[in-house]
C-alpha cells in the first residue's frame, strides 16, 4: 500500500533523505547578482520568496537587509539552521516593501509577489514558470533585459535579443524589469 503524503510532507521526507538538505550557495547566481550590483547597484532590502534553500542572495547581497521566505517549514529551518535569516510564510501574506524581489524557479505567478515592490523597485526572474513572460505584459514594469548566466562575460542583451531569446525559452536567462509606478 502507497502512502499518500502532502506536497508539503513529501518535501520535508525528500530533504530529510537527501544529500540536498543543507542550503547552498550558487556560484553562477552570484555572477548574476554581482551583475545586478555593478549596474543597478546596491539595493537596501531584498526578498526572495519561494526560494528552496539557496541561500546565494543572503552571501551575495551582504550589505542588504535579505529576507528568504518559502512556505514549507522544513525549508526554513534548513536555512535557519546554517545562520540565515529565513522566515515561513506565504508570499500572498507578506508585508513590507523591497528594492529587489528575486522570483527564481517560484511555483508562483509575478503579481502575487509584486505587492512587495517599492516604485522603482527591481524583480530579477527566470521564465521556467512564465514569470518573465508575465511580466513583459504588464506595462507598469519596465523591461530592462537578459543576462544569460553561461556567457563571459554576462552582459546584458538589448530589448530586442531578450524579447527573441525569451521566445525560444531558453532556460538560462535572467531578466530584469523595473516597476514604473
């Protein structure tokens, strides 16, 4: 007989048996967000709701209040647990305003984060769950361009190349929208 276990217990069982219980830290993310700092530079506070447990924004943004914030509780007390503030919540409850809001891989669609989004504030999204592509709909964010992480040096692809390379799907970019109001 199978046991049938919720989303949320099957993930707590999955980490408690796998090698991939401890948070790590992505060395080409951080080639990302180093490139977010060289251009845009610096934010104040950044969140990234749904994030697992890659903990790369909290060693990359280290001069920035970083909230990681995922809804299953033994994620949480992963990162808790190597010294990362991470908080377990829903991102559709969370309160507060953010210079950057990182959705990467989130299971979640853009507008149930964009409420933490200051004006003017930046989103840095993948397209695996059609983030980006959502967000290329919305006219109150600013499409800035891709970056795809693979390329040396990063640079970042003019509107027309990202909106092409958006198209094809191509599963190693980064783009970057800016809230207009």
């Amino acid at each position: 007989m199978i046991e049938e276990v919720s989303w949320d217990e099957g993930l707590t069982k999955f980490l408690s048996d796998s090698y991939m219980d401890r948070p790590y830290d992505d060395e080409n993310l951080a080639k990302i967000y180093d490139f977010f700092k060289n251009h845009f530079g610096n934010p104040r506070r950044v969140i990234y709701p749904c994030c697992y447990i890659d903990k790369t924004p909290f060693i990359s943004f280290s001069d920035s209040a970083v909230v990681l914030l995922d809804k299953n509780e033994a994620v949480v007390n992963s990162l808790r647990s190597s010294g990362v503030n991470a908080i377990h919540g829903d991102v559709r409850d969370f309160r507060g305003k953010f210079d950057l809001v990182i959705l990467l891989n989130p299971g979640i669609k853009s507008r149930d984060a964009m409420h933490l989004l200051k004006r003017g504030g930046f989103v840095l999204t993948d397209n695996d769950n059609g983030n980006a592509s959502e967000l290329l709909r919305n006219f109150r964010y600013g499409f800035l361009g891709t970056v795809n992480q693979y390329e040396e040096p990063i640079d970042m692809h003019s509107i027309r190349d990202s909106r092409r390379l958006l198209r094809e799907n191509n599963r190693n970019l980064y783009s970057f929208f800016r809230k207009r109001f």
